[in-house]
C-alpha cells in the first residue's frame, strides 16, 4: 500500500469523522483487500451521478463522501446564483439508508443558508425531476440507486430545468467538488430552512403524469392490468396515476408491493431482467391480464410483457417498447393535426435505429445523442423552439413531453396501458402494432450483452478492454467487413472503405461503434453507473408481410447469435 493511500486511510481515523467511523475503520483494517478497494479512488459522478457500495472509506457512499459532494456543489450553487435564495429539493427511494442520508443531505444544504423541500417519504425520481420546476428550484438531488443490487446507494443531481446536470455544469461541480475537504463539510442544520413536502406536489404530479399520457379513447376499465414495483418506490405514484386516468383492473403483485431496500423476491430489481418480472407473469397468466407492467426502484425504468400473436406473454426489450409508444404518440399527433415539422423525438447512439426512421416518415425531426438520459433532457433545452413529442433509450427508459426532464416510468405505464387500451379497442394488440411498426419502418432486432467486473480488478479489465478494442479494431467481423467506426472518444467518425474521416459533434465519451457493410452494428460501453462493459447488436432486414415475422425474427437472432460468436464473446 503506498503513501497515499495510507494517509487517505489515516485521515479517516480521526475529526472530523465520527466514533462510529473510527470504529468501523478499524474493522476493516483487519481485511486488506476490502480496505484498499474502499480507498483507492474517490468515487466519481457518471452518467448517472454518483452511485457505489455503501461503507466507509472513499470509494464508497457513506454521509462523508456524500457530504463531501453537498457542501462543493453548496459553494457552486452559491456562485452560480450568487444574488437570491436559493432552493433545493430532495427525494429519496426505497434503498437501505436512503432516508437517513437524505436527510443528512438536507442538513447540509440548511447549514449554508440553503432552502431545503424534502419529501417526508420515499418518491419517484420523475416527480423529483417534477418538483425541481414545479417549486421554481435552483437544484434537486435524488438518493438512489436505480436498479442496482441491494448494496448499492447513489445520488443524482438536478439543475434548476428538472434535467440532470450536464456540461458545462457537471464538470465545474466536479472541480469544486475535489476542491473540497472533509473538514469543509458543515453539518450543523439550521432546522427552520428544512421543509416537509408530500401531498401538494404528489398530486400536482400526478396530473401531469395524466395529461401527459392519457387520450381520448374508451375501454380503460375492460383493460386487465398486473403491475408489480419490484419493492419500489413507484407504488407511491403508478396505481394513482392510472386510477387517475381510469384503469380499474389493477393487480399488484402483493409479495412485491412493499417497499423494501433488500429486493427479498428477485435477484436484482432491474424490469430488464426477464426474472424480475417472473411473479408478475405468473399472475398474469393466472388472471388472464392483457399487459403486465414492472419498475425499477426508483421508478425511471419499466419492463413490458405483452401477448404476442400466439398469445403468449413476451417480455419486450426496451428498444421495442419505445418504438410502440413513439409510433403511437406521433399517430395521436398526426390524428389532431399538430405534426408540422417544428417537433422532435429523440434517442441515443446506443439504441434502435427504427426512432429516426420514424421521424423521417412523419416529417418531424430526429435527435440522436449520448447514452444517458441526462442528454435527451439537455436537447429539449437545447432546442426551445421544437416541441419535444417523446423519446427513450435501449435501457427500458422513455419520456413524454417536457414537462419532466428524465426517464419517466411512472407516465410511460400509462402511455403504455394506453396503447395497449387501443389496441384492444381496435381488435389488435400491443405486440402486433410492434409487427405493423417493422414492416412500415423496418425490421430491427437489438440485443444487449453485459459483463460484470467488480472492484479495481475488474475496472482495470475493462479499461484495457475498450483499449484492445481502440487500439486494434477489427477489419471484419464474421466474415462481414467492417464499414464504419465512430469513437466518441477520440470525436472521430472513420469511413474505413471510403479512407476519410469526420468529426462527431457530441460530447466525449469510452463509447465505439462498428458498422459492417450489412448495416449491422456493435457498439461497446463501459456502463457509467454499474462495473460492467456492454456490448450492443442490432442487426435488420425487410418484413414484407406481418404473417412472415416468425421467419424473419428467427433470421435477425441468428444473425445476432453469429456476430457475438464474430467478436470473440
């Protein structure tokens, strides 16, 4: 163990940390290797904030490292908005500490003479992205982890538009954040700057929620619903909202309903999961549901099954769910002529190529950027003279209008329940209208690969993955040549067969796309909230016939299947 990271370990063992610090330190000194993956690094904001394991030491979420961060983004704040009150709103999720370190937070920002609204339980991170507006804050912070296993926590931050913060603020936070010691943090709250806050903001919420997601059409109550929150925080906001909007067939999965920061039912609360959702699905085919809905902790992500042709559920990918629910937002636009070429949808470089395909045939825009769902809420600021119809990524999150500026689980269950509503209505359902949508736009199929590589081990192994790959890319892959490869890192856009080379005008980031002259695709990540490297397929063909998905289906799986084997997974 060097220097360094011994005095880092040192400064740990004495004020301004606490007894109960020290004495969890010294436990941990009796296991080295624990010790130093809790020390190594400072733990950094990615694409979705600041998310780890909870413990002690700096790579870790505990009230210091989050304090740490509090009390530099507090100076920021005080900078940026340097002449009237400033305000900040908090929520938290379901997770194990998550109230707790909360409300730490808010104690921080109340010592720096900073208004604080909490909310007195756990909320969706969409009405926090809500409530950041609606309170006319300057900034909101979120404790969560997503979907991530049960020893995880996190923290998210808001700017004053609803979004997550993005450039140039991420990083000037992130400077004053490093400049920041420990001993800086001031912890002594001023309890008449902390405010309560629930059923006002919760309501208001939910009818934007509604009015978001909600169209004319009737049937609702003949639409047989099961909804599970994976012991979520969603179960604060779903069953109101689709209550709300006239969803009487509502079946809550009970053994999953309460909120529980130890997932004591699944394995990993993430709707990606075709596990997740397994009890759900029982349910369902039990009752004979028409659509079966599961959301992430903290409700920014859901899972689809629908009945495909054959009537059997079939747990959608995120691709095909955002390409139903785009398709039938930009028809209901079209049905009430508002479609005049000043709106967007948007998506990511990662996700299905089937969102601009859409635009182009309805005449409206298209808007590609990062993965992330920070940067689909950066472009509807980016562009205040469009209106923003919807949009989503790969990872099973998906937006509807502006009024919320992060991936919305809680209004995207209704815009789903309301396709799916239409479908019935009109003798079809949620899985044939993605059929209708192949054939029309293309026949896409996506799949995503993921590796887990835990602690510093496994971040030097992806590091030196992505590195491999940059390095020494491949000239071809199953026999297929490679065509195209953007590095987002370097910002460059090469035309290999075509021996020239573009600029890529979006911000950088460890993210490499190959293009093969099928018009294939594999795209590879390291994830910026998880220790994992992903690896992204897409691959397409024509459907002619709604009847010949079946063949066509099975062609794209093997094409997939073929390429994986191609790159060496």
């Amino acid at each position: 163990m060097n220097d360094a990271l011994n005095a880092k370990i040192e400064e740990w063992s004495k004020p301004p940390f606490d007894e109960e610090t020290r004495a969890q330190l010294n436990l941990l000194k009796q296991n080295p290797e624990e010790l130093d993956d809790a020390f190594y690094k400072d733990l950094e904001f990615g694409t979705g904030g600041m998310r780890g394991i909870m413990g002690i030491g700096t790579n870790r979420i505990n009230a210091y490292t989050l304090g740490k961060s509090t009390q530099g983004l507090c100076d920021y704040l005080k900078s940026a908005f340097s002449k009237i009150p400033i305000k900040v709103v908090i929520a938290y999720d379901c997770r194990n500490n998550s109230k707790s370190l909360a409300v730490k937070v808010a104690e921080i920002f109340s010592a720096n003479n900073v208004k604080v609204f909490i909310f007195s339980d756990l909320r969706t991170t969409p009405e926090l992205s809500f409530a950041v507006k609606h309170l006319d804050a300057h900034c909101g912070i979120v404790l969560t982890a997503s979907h991530n296993p049960p020893e995880y926590n996190g923290y998210k931050v808001y700017w004053k538009d609803g979004g997550q913060i993005v450039p140039p603020q991420d990083n000037e936070i992130i400077e004053q954040i490093n400049n920041t010691r420990f001993s800086d943090i001031q912890f002594n709250a001023k309890r008449e700057l902390i405010e309560w806050i629930d059923q006002k903001v919760d309501q208001a919420f939910f009818d934007k929620s509604v009015q978001l997601g909600q169209f004319e059409q009737n049937g609702r109550e003949n639409f047989k619903i099961v909804f599970t929150p994976l012991h979520g925080t969603s179960i604060t906001a779903v069953p109101q909202v689709l209550a709300k909007a006239g969803y009487t067939d509502v079946h809550l999965v009970e053994a999953q309903s309460s909120p529980n920061g130890n997932f004591p039912t699944v394995e990993s609360p993430n709707p990606e999961e075709p596990e997740a959702l397994k009890m759900a699905l029982d349910l369902a085919n039990g009752i004979g549901a028409d659509m079966v809905i599961g959301t992430d902790p903290d409700s920014d992500r859901l899972g689809i099954a629908v009945r495909d042709h054959k009537n059997k559920f079939r747990l959608l990918n995120g691709n095909q769910s955002m390409v139903v629910m785009t398709y039938f937002l930009l028809e209901q636009w079209k049905k009430s002529k508002r479609l005049d070429g000043r709106q967007f949808v948007a998506s990511t470089i990662v996700s299905t190529p089937m969102i601009q395909k859409m635009a182009q045939a309805y005449g409206i825009q298209y808007r590609e950027t990062l993965t992330g769902f920070k940067w689909i809420g950066k472009l509807i600021e980016d562009f205040p003279s469009l209106e923003f119809i919807g949009g989503g990524e790969e990872s099973f999150g998906y937006l509807v209008g502006d009024a919320i500026r992060d991936k919305d689980a809680v209004t995207a269950t209704l815009l789903a329940c309301e396709v799916g509503t239409y479908a019935k209505n009109n003798n079809q359902s949620f899985y044939e209208i993605l059929i209708e949508c192949y054939r029309k736009f293309g026949a896409y199929k996506e799949k995503l690969i993921s590796f887990t590589q835990k602690g510093k081990e496994g971040a030097d192994k992806i590091k030196a993955m992505m590195e491999g790959y940059r390095n020494n890319p491949p000239k071809e892959i199953s026999g297929i040549k490679v065509s195209q490869l953007e590095d987002y890192l370097k910002s460059e856009q090469i035309f290999i067969l075509e021996n020239r080379t573009e600029k890529i005008n979006l911000p950088k980031a460890d993210v490499l796309i190959f293009s093969l002259e099928d018009h294939s695709k594999i795209a590879v990540r390291p994830s910026g909230t998880e220790p994992k490297i992903k690896f992204y397929f897409s691959v397409n063909d024509k459907l002619h016939e709604d009847e010949d998905w079946d063949t066509v289906e099975f062609q794209l799986d093997q094409k997939i299947s073929t390429l994986i084997k191609g790159i060496g997974l």
